[in-house]
C-alpha cells in the first residue's frame, strides 16, 4: 500500500480518557480537586455544550483552584473559561 496516505481515527472517548489521564498526571497533590468537585468529564461536558464549541484545547488549575478550559469555536476564535471544580459553574 505505497502511496497511500494513512487516516487515523480517534474516538471522541479516547480522547476525553487521554485528558483526563494526562490532566490527572500532571497535577500536583496540593492541587487536586476538592473531595466534593464535579469529574473533569461533567467539566467538560458543559464546554461541550457551549454555542460554537469546536474542541478542548488545554484544562489546567488556576491559583485560585479554578479549572481554566481553553477551547477553539467553530470560527476558530480561542476562548479561556474558569469553571468552579465543585458547582461547574463559570467563575
């Protein structure tokens, strides 16, 4: 098969796993969510539903223990939101 350009294919839940797995990692202890938060996944799936949404670009804690979600929009705009870890709500 020379010549032939290969296409890979990724499932939305692999990918979503893949974030969560490196997200987790690459958390500190003292930076871990609350025992009460929401899962990243409940996180996520609130950015999903947003107008415009195109896909998740980084997840990462803020000082003020907020999640920070950078996504890219259908019009290719780069929007930041912090997410309350516990309530899910835009802080």
């Amino acid at each position: 098969m020379k010549g032939k350009p290969m296409i890979v294919r990724i499932s939305p839940s692999l990918l979503l796993a893949a974030l969560v797995t490196s997200a987790a990692s690459a958390q500190d202890e003292d930076r871990a969510p609350p025992p009460n938060a929401r899962p990243l996944s409940e996180i996520i799936a609130m950015v999903e539903k947003r107008d415009g949404f195109r896909h998740i670009d980084e997840v990462a804690w803020d000082e003020d223990g907020f999640r920070e979600v950078t996504y890219d929009t259908s019009d290719n705009a780069k929007v930041e939101i912090r997410q309350d870890p516990v309530a899910g709500d835009p802080g």
